[in-house]
C-alpha cells in the first residue's frame, strides 16, 4: 500500500515535516509494511521556503536588509534550479513576526527589505522570480518594492514619499526611469492564497490591516491612500487594479509590482508549490492521501494546501484523508474534497497545552485512523 502524506504544517506546534513524521508513526503501529511518501507542503506564504529548499536541495541565502521599520534584520530566502529562480518570502523581510505587537502600524511600516532581496537576486542574474505574499505586516502596496529596484514615488512637491501605506494619498508623480534594467526581462510568479481585490470593503485595507495594528479610522484612510495610488497608475498605464483578484495580497503588493515587472503573474500559492515538487508524479500508483493543517475549516477551499493536494487526489481517483488540531464549526462543504475529516485535540484544553502535546496528539489520532481503516479491510 502506497500512502501519501502531504500535510501543510500545524502553526505554532509542528513544521510540515514534522507532522509528516508523526502520521507515519501513528500509522506504522497498524500498517508497518506500507510504503510512506513525505510531500511537506506551504500554500505559498510562511514555510514555503523550507519546504521546497528541502524537497528541491537548494541553496539557501540569507541578507541583511530593512526590516518592516528600516531596521536591520537577516533575512531568508531560496535558490533553486542551479541559481536560475529565486525564491522570496515577503514575510522573511517584511512579515508582521518581526515587529512586536505594540509596534504594529500599517501607516509607516515598508516592504522595501522585501524589495531589496528583489534586488539583489536581479544582480545575481536569476531568470524567474517566485514571491510568496502570505504574513506581512504591511499596507503600501509595494511602495518600498518600488522605491528599493529605483522607482520614485513623488509628492507635489517632487519629494519622495515617506515609507508607509498612509503615504500613499500623497502620490503625485510616478518616476519609473531608472527602475533595475532587469525587472523588464525576468518574469515574477506571485504566489498567493487569497483572490481579494485592491481596494473597497474586500480589499487590502478592510481585510487585512486590522490585523497589522490599524484601527477602523487608519483602515479607511488606508483604503482611500491605495485608491489614490491605484488612480495615479491608472493614469499613468491606462490599466486598471481597484478590482483586480489577488491583488489586495500581502497589503497590496501586486499593485507595486504591477508597475516594475513587464511578467507578472498570480498563481495560488498551493499550485505552484505542487508544481514544483512534481505532486502529480508523487500521487501516481497511491493508495492513500493522508494531509492536513492547524485547523480545518471552510477557509480550508480557499487556497490552502490540504485543498490543493485534495483537489488532486481526488481528480486521481485517490482517497483523501484530512486530519487538523482543530476543525471548525462549518465542514460540511469539506466532504466535497475529502473522504473523511479528524480532528487531534481529545478533550477541552488551552491554547497552550493543545500545541505542548501537538506531536502527541497527531501520533494518537493517526493511530486510531489507521486502526479504523484496517477495520473496515476486516469487515
């Protein structure tokens, strides 16, 4: 028997591989003669980087650039295909992990760390760009990306705008003469897991900065400077993004994009990292898919990896297994995509004590799945 195990990791408790190794445990005490296949898994955001540098044996790089507040922070992002496509993580420059909680603000916080590695791996000749959007603690829709590949964004009176997303509402002049030379010749992949727009009650703003530190007020001023943005791109490439799917990911960060990179496109986060990791040919002859992530729920359709690989187990004809910490109250449309759904947690527990017992758990869990399996062989 031929089993597939491709979870995406369990957020504050287990790494993809690690929940890997736990579900195998738990289901070597009932099938020891099986043949395990690990296809850790990242849905495009935090993690992705380890996920394929592992899967993919590439080189890892690390760079000191500006955090989210223009402070210094070593920042982690990928080679691979023999230094022929970088991979880059928005989070690893400009995520909301590395500022604490009280210095949270969408107003002044950049992406120009991110737009630094940008740079850098442009200098180093790479020929295909993979940027992951998920975790930023930013609002400025690529403004800082702009700024750190030589773009201007200038006020009326011909001053380059000050970092953050408020900024944005005092955009006059867009000067994209001496952008990097390369952005016109390498194509970027941003891999992203959400379809909100720009802009509006559904977009970056709204959506987004309250969970960045921004209260409703900030949160309308940030929608209104986007929109702004938004109009002086209009204005200058007669193309419009308020409503484009996507591009309300990461606080905006396609917009900015949209103006440097000639190739862009948006992919959900999961399919590219399928792709890479050559999925379909892993799932060929399996008998079983066995994944999973912290917490099942109806978010789990929109993007995320137990989806992404459900999707193609079953369009193979292969049963899919999910297993989760937790599983929220709305599952029904779940069983659309999956076999059957488990959750780990046993009884009523903290926060704290279901993330302390996390690898317990899952090796219990998997146990009695398997358990439940080989009964059903028996009946």
């Amino acid at each position: 028997m031929k089993i597939v195990i491709a979870p995406d990791s369990f957020k504050e408790s287990l790494s993809a591989k690690e929940v890997c190794q736990c579900i195998e445990f738990g289901f070597k005490e009932v099938f020891p003669t099986a043949q395990y296949y690990h296809l850790p898994l990242a849905d495009g955001g935090e993690g992705t980087v380890e996920v394929l540098i592992d899967a993919l044996q590439g080189e890892i790089r690390h760079s000191w650039v500006s955090d989210p507040l223009g402070r210094q922070v070593r920042a982690k992002w990928a080679l691979l295909e023999q230094g022929k496509t970088a991979l880059i993580e928005v989070a690893s420059a400009s995520g909301l992990d590395l500022i604490a909680p009280e210095e949270r603000n969408p107003a002044v916080t950049s992406t120009y760390g991110t737009g630094e590695i940008i740079k850098e791996a442009l200098d180093l000749g790479v020929s295909k760009i993979l940027l992951g959007l998920g975790g930023s603690a930013t609002n400025d829709a690529g403004a800082g990306i702009i700024h750190a590949l030589g773009g201007k964004l200038l006020d009326a009176e011909g001053q380059l705008l000050p970092a953050g997303g408020l900024a944005l509402s005092k955009v006059h002049t867009i000067d994209l003469s001496s952008v990097h030379a390369r952005c016109k010749q390498v194509p970027v992949i941003l891999a992203c897991d959400v379809s909100n727009p720009l802009v509006g009650d559904k977009g970056a703003s709204y959506v987004f900065a309250p969970q960045k530190g921004a209260d409703s007020l900030l949160v309308k001023s940030l929608d209104e400077a986007i929109f702004h943005f938004a109009t002086k791109s209009f204005n200058l490439t007669g193309i419009k993004h308020f409503n484009s799917p996507g591009f309300g990911a990461a606080g905006g960060v396609p917009m900015g994009l949209s103006l440097l990179f000639l190739m862009l496109t948006l992919k959900q986060g999961i399919e590219v990292v399928l792709d890479l990791l050559d999925a379909d040919k892993i799932l060929e002859n399996a008998d079983l898919v066995i994944t999973g992530e912290g917490k099942m729920d109806n978010q789990t359709l929109s993007g995320k990896a137990p989806f992404g690989i459900a999707t193609r187990a079953r369009n193979k004809g292969i049963p899919v297994i999910g297993i989760a910490g937790s599983l929220g109250n709305e599952i029904n449309e779940l069983y659309n995509s999956f076999n059957c759904i488990f959750g780990t947690t046993p009884s009523p527990q903290t926060l704290s004590q279901v993330l302390e017992k996390a690898d317990e758990n899952l090796i219990r869990s998997s146990r009695n799945i398997a358990a439940l399996l080989k009964l059903g062989q028996q009946i």
